[in-house]
C-alpha cells in the first residue's frame, strides 16, 4: 500500500483536497446554490432560459 501512495501522491492530494472543498460547500449548505446555477446554465443552453 505504501508504494501506491508514494507513486501517487499528486493524484491523492488531490481528491483529498477536492473532498475537504466538497465538505465545505455541503456544511454551508451551498448544494442547493449550486444546483440553480447548473439548471439555470442547462436551461440556456437548450434555448428555454
């Protein structure tokens, strides 16, 4: 196990960090914000927004 970590340690310090951002965002509770953005972004991409 240690020398997969050793091997990829960019790769890990990077989803760590992407789940330290993750949590983050769910304890402000930022899921809701961001979903509006993505459906709003999605609506005008179609052409109904």
């Amino acid at each position: 196990m240690s020398a997969f970590i050793k091997k990829n340690r960019a790769g890990l310090a990077v989803i760590l960090l992407a789940l330290a951002l993750i949590g983050y965002g769910l304890i402000k509770n930022q899921q809701k914000s961001v979903l509006n953005k993505a459906v709003r972004i999605c609506m005008e991409c179609v052409g109904l927004g």
